[in-house]
C-alpha cells in the first residue's frame, strides 16, 4: 500500500490531509521528490523494455545519462537556494497576508494546487518569452529524445527566476502547502515526457498530457511557445497558447538552433553569452535591452517572440551521437552510480555538515558529471581531465575524508579513483601515439 501512495505522488492522486503540515519543520525529510526517486528509475527502465519490444531504439546511453546529470546539478544547487528563495514568500506571508487559510483545510489544500498550477503556468510562459529566461530553461529543451529521462534535464538557474511568479499566493496561501504543491505539480510532469502514451482520452481536454506535451518540446514551426501547462492543459486553452499534436508531422525535438555538446557545464551556461552576443549586436540601448526582455527570436523589425515564419516548418537534422567504444560507456556509467549514491549520502547528510564541505563535495559532483559529458563528446580534453579529477579525488579522500556512514567503503572508492587514473594515462599515450602516426602519414 505504501509504494501504491508513492507511485501516486507521480499522478497527483494524493490524499490531502496525508500531505498538510503546520509549520516548514514538520516537512518530511527526504522531500516528496526524493522518495519519488525509486519510482522513477523503475518507470524508466520499463519505458526502455517497452520500446526495445516495440522494436524502437530505446533511451540512449548518452542522452539519458546527460539529461539525469543535469538533473542531480538542478538539486545540488537547489540545496544552497531554497530557503533563500522561500524568505520572500515568508515575509509577505508572516507581514501582509490578508487573509489566513487552514493549513489542516481540504479546501486550503485544492485551492493551493490550482493557484501553484497557475503560478507555474506563468513561470513557464516567461521561461520562454523573456530571453534572458530563456538562457536558463532552455538546458530543459535540448534534448533530441523525448522519454522519461528528459524530465530530469532541468536549469541549476532557473529557481532564481521563478519565485516572484509564485508570491501573490503569500497573502492567503500558507508556506508549507506552496512547498509540497511545487513538488508534486514537478512530479506529475514526470510521466508526461514520453512517447509511449499516445491519448489520455477527453481527460485531454483537462489535464496536461504526453501528447500535449510532445507539442511543446517540438523544434517544428507549429510547436513553438505552445502547451506551456503544468497539470492543468485549461491554461493554454484559457489564454491562447494552446496546440493540438499533428499526426501527419513527426515532432523534431530539440531547440531551433540545436547545441551539439553533452557537456552540461556548457548546456548549463553557453546561452547566456549568445545573449550577451546578441545585445553587443544591437545598435541602439533600447534594442540592447530588448535582447533581454523580448523573446528568444526577436530581432528589430520582428514581433517580440520573433517572427515564426523564419523558423523551418520541420528541423532536418542528425542527432548529436558521437561514437565511443563500448569500454568508455561502461565507465562513465559506474563513474554516473557513483555520484547518484553521493548526492544521496549528501542529500541525508549535508544538514549536519558544515556549508564549505557541502560545496566541496558539490563541486567534485559537478567536475564528475561534466567530465562524463566530456567522455561523450569525445572531448581532446577528456582524459587529461579524468586523470586530474582523478587524482585530486585520491589526494583530498586519503587526507581528509571521513566517511563511515556513507554507502561506498573506503577500499572501493580508492581502487575506483586509482585504476580511473591509470585508465586516463593509457588513454592520454595511446591518442598521443595516434597523433604522432597521423602527423607522420601527412609528412610522407
């Protein structure tokens, strides 16, 4: 029964006076999303058999795995904001609230959905027609699949532009219910990224759906800044932005102008220089200004979304999907398990550690995960890279560490990090030794 009511946090069918808490210290701890981690990696893998029988080519090793480590840098960085972010919330609700729902209230509990599900609506929306929003929630569109992988890839920035949206509910709408509804309206958006459920039925006219949604990840001229939903599809129909899935044109996924990296630093960052860019160009302060408030495809003489029309009917690309030898896959895969059971030891632990070992070990969990994506891309850079995170691993460990309570024995972690060194060294000679022939072959 247990594991039926975690399953059901995913589709929002939830018992209210389960959920409802007095005060911020009475929250459960793991949070909502936390225990929810098990249910995810269970639907993912069956999503995988399921399209494997189908004959289709599966979640692929690489796009999967980079739109999971975005997720894990959303929630590391999640852990040094939240409070900061709730203090606006707080003050309003503590100061100026003028009216004080129940906290113990069904009524209080329905209506702080709808008014979260609202309040996302707009964060959405503006995530896509503001464009230095953009910069941060476009880390979400860039994958070029669409299965239950891509929910995980998520903005470490975007927290900071989303809590004004949430603030009216401050004046009636008590903190805690705003937490738990955030999370499970987050949750709900899980099963909606796949390819596998086709039609809800007339719940489609309600309730945002994988179909709605596959509109709204699509690159197609049709696709764009529509079915900005997050539980509720009435919005989109409510306010215009609404777009029924064409069966007679396959959905290209991805962004217009399609990064070819998996480097989730870079898919973290790289937009917001290209806005930078894009203001230098612009001849007057004004138009330098718009290139931050107007929406992605602005340019002077444009509408302030840009004009669509310049935008292909449908993208004709090949999907970013460097070839790497099977050994490579393996080892970015255990490197990828050990830092998911690290997040999790810091996600039980960081409460009594100190704040500069908590953004240590965040920032040796960044490296990782940009490492690995470096090893997809078959970066010049990857191994000497490996090899100095490697390295810094075992000298800081073998020092400093202290970690009996963390799942990873001591011995394992530094046979790992070790023979992770002598990897990277023999990969290091052996594409220098690959560089020397070449160079040979070209002189003669």
């Amino acid at each position: 029964m247990e594991h039926l009511k975690g399953l059901g946090t995913l589709f929002y069918v939830i018992d209210p006076y389960s959920t409802m808490y007095e005060k911020i210290s009475d929250l459960p701890h793991p949070d909502f999303m936390s225990k929810a981690m098990p249910y995810f990696f269970g639907l993912m893998v069956v999503e995988h058999i399921i399209l494997k029988f189908k004959g289709k080519p599966g979640i692929r090793l690489n796009d999967g795995v980079m739109s999971m480590a975005n997720g894990v840098i959303m929630l590391m960085m999640q852990m040094f904001v939240k409070g900061l972010l709730m203090a606006a919330y707080l003050y309003i609700y503590n100061n100026w609230r003028i009216y004080e729902l129940p906290w113990d209230s069904a009524v209080t509990w329905v209506v702080a959905a709808i008014l979260c599900d609202l309040g996302y609506y707009w964060v959405h929306r503006a995530a896509h027609e503001l464009n230095i929003l953009w910069a941060a929630h476009q880390v979400h569109h860039s994958s070029e699949d669409y299965n239950l992988t891509t929910a995980f890839r998520q903005s470490m920035i975007m927290k900071f532009g989303n809590w004004p949206f949430y603030l009216p509910m401050a004046f009636f709408v008590p903190p805690t219910q705003l937490i738990v509804h955030v999370q499970f309206n987050l949750l709900y958006q899980f099963w909606i990224h796949t390819e596998l459920v086709k039609d809800i039925g007339p719940l489609e006219y309600i309730l945002n759906s994988a179909k709605h949604h596959r509109v709204h990840h699509g690159s197609n001229r049709y696709c764009l800044d529509k079915n900005y939903a997050g539980v509720l599809i009435i919005w989109d129909r409510m306010f215009g932005t609404f777009e029924w899935e064409r069966d007679d044109e396959p959905v290209v996924y991805g962004l217009v102008d399609q990064p070819q990296f998996f480097n989730p630093l870079r898919h973290q960052m790289f937009y917001y220089g290209k806005v930078i860019e894009k203001a230098q160009s612009m001849n007057t302060w004004t138009d330098k200004l718009f290139a931050f408030i107007k929406g992605p495809g602005w340019f002077p003489g444009t509408p302030r979304l840009g004009d669509p029309m310049g935008v292909p009917e449908m993208q004709v690309r090949e999907k970013h999907n460097p070839k790497v030898a099977g050994w490579i896959n393996v080892y970015t895969v255990l490197h990828f398990v050990l830092v998911f059971f690290a997040f999790d030891d810091l996600g039980r632990y960081n409460i009594n550690m100190s704040p500069l070992s908590v953004l240590a070990i965040c920032a040796f969990l960044f490296w990782t995960l940009t490492s690995i994506g470096m090893l997809f891309d078959n970066s010049t850079y990857a191994w000497p890279n490996e090899f100095i995170r490697s390295a810094v691993f075992l000298i800081l460990y073998v020092k400093f560490g202290t970690w009996n309570e963390f799942k990873i024995p001591y011995p394992i972690l530094v046979a790992t990090f070790s023979v992770s060194m002598i990897i990277a060294t023999i990969s290091m000679t052996a594409r220098l030794f690959v560089r020397r022939g070449a160079k040979e072959v070209k002189i003669n």
